[in-house]
C-alpha cells in the first residue's frame, strides 16, 4: 500500500507540473504581472506538438523503431544461451553489465573514433548521411534491458515441456522458434516498448553522432529547455507521454489477440 501511494504521488506530480507549465498564461494587468491557466493554449501546445515538431518526431520514432527492433533481436539468443544459469549465463552477464555501465557519452566517443574516419569515402557516408552511428549508440543502451526482460521471461518457461521437445529431436533453435518465443510473446512486446522508450528519451549517446539535418525530440527538448520555452517543453513531453499510451494499449490488444 505505501509503494503504490508512494508510487502514484511520483506520477501525479511531474504529470500534473505538466499540465499545469502547458497551459499557463501570464498577463500584465495594471503593472502586475500575473499568471493563470488556460484549457485552450494546454489543448493547443499538446495537440499541436506533433505538427509544431513533425520532424523531430519522425526522427525520434523513427531511431526508436530501429534501435527497439534491433535491441529485441539481439537479446534474444543472449536470454535463450543465459536461460539456464551457471558458466553458459557468463557471456551474457558480462555483456550486460558492461553495456549498463558505459556513458552515453562514452559510446559516442567510440563510435566517432570508429566511423568518422575520412580515409574511407565509405564510413563517411556511412556516418555523415545514415543513422548508423546513432542507432549503434542506442543498441549499446538498450540491449541490456531487453536482455534482462527477456532472460527472466525464458526461465520462466516450463523444462519439461522443453526436455520433452529436445528428446523428440529438436534442436536448440527448433525449441526456441517453436515453444518459447510463441508463449513469451507479451515479454517481447514489453521489451520492445521499454527499449523504444529508452531510445526515445536518449540524449548523453546519441547527441554526439547524430548526422547532420536530424534532430531527435530529446535534442529538442533539451534546447527548448535552455531557451525557457516550458510551455513548449510541457506540450511536447504530454503529447509523447500520449503517444506512447496508445501504443502500449495496441501492443497489449495485440498480444492478447495472437493468444
């Protein structure tokens, strides 16, 4: 009972902060500056966001798409090898805490070093027109909670059902395709959305590699911060916070209509 108060009071107020910082109005009456609320700027700073900054959210989601898809996939054989624990967990683990413990900044600077080599007409391309170097960035960031959600999600898995299957003959990837994978599918829509969330809120790794002419929303946001636009700040964050309720309900019904 106290977490989820505590819980709810940590939502409610940064929720409400929001409301409030996106639809306030200040007026100078009589040579006092005063502040009110008004429902019709918060409408129109939240519904407006996705068109006031279109290109910042096709960039965003489109990153996120990308870096949460890769993210799932490449955790899935590190979940499938560290299922069972022991010496066989060791790589995963390591790689795991390795990628949890990096700076974004970090990451970047690597990356940099790796791609913006100007001998190769190639990897200038690759990292002056692509979004190969933030996307990098954003695996290295959100492999590891994939793989931690999706490692708990197959050790869950009955072994009977899987040392059945292996003495008819299947192979480690027959079981994987055919019995875990179809009965984990909330698990991989849970870690794609949560690596997609972490990708979209992403700055310290990919504000460094971005390509010229592509701004993600965190980028934004993070210069509408410094210019005082909390009004802007507030609408644009209400308005993701939407978008990404919506997604997760889709994913949910999604999920329970393969089921």
């Amino acid at each position: 009972m106290a977490i989820g108060c505590v819980m709810l009071i940590l939502t409610i107020v940064p929720l409400g902060s929001l409301c409030y910082k996106a639809g306030v109005v200040g007026a100078k009456i009589d040579g006092v500056f005063t502040r009110s609320w008004s429902l019709d700027k918060f409408m129109t700073m939240v519904l407006g966001s996705p068109t006031r900054f279109a290109d910042e959210f096709w960039w965003s989601f489109e990153l996120g798409v990308l870096a949460a898809t890769g993210a799932v996939i490449a955790a899935v054989p590190l979940a499938w090898i560290a299922r069972g624990g022991g010496r066989r967990a060791a790589p995963t683990l390591c790689i795991t805490a390795v990628a949890l413990a990096l700076p974004g900044p970090l990451v970047a600077m690597v990356l940099i070093w790796l791609l913006n080599r100007r001998e190769s007409a190639l990897l200038v391309l690759l990292y002056d027109r692509t979004l190969l170097a933030p996307w990098l960035a954003l695996l290295v960031r959100t492999v590891p909670w994939a793989t931690l959600i999706l490692w708990f999600a197959f050790r869950s898995l009955a072994t009977d059902v899987l040392d059945s299957a292996a003495s008819e003959g299947a192979g480690p990837l027959t079981r994987l395709f055919r019995i875990a994978l179809p009965q984990r599918l909330a698990a991989l829509a849970t870690a794609w959305l949560v690596t997609f969330a972490i990708a979209l809120g992403d700055l310290s790794a990919t504000v460094l590699v971005l390509p010229p002419g592509a701004e993600t929303l965190s980028v934004r946001i993070f210069r509408l911060i410094h210019s005082a636009a909390d009004d802007q700040v507030a609408g644009v964050c209400l308005a993701l916070l939407g978008i990404l309720a919506v997604l997760t309900a889709a994913a949910l019904g999604c999920v329970r209509r393969l089921r």
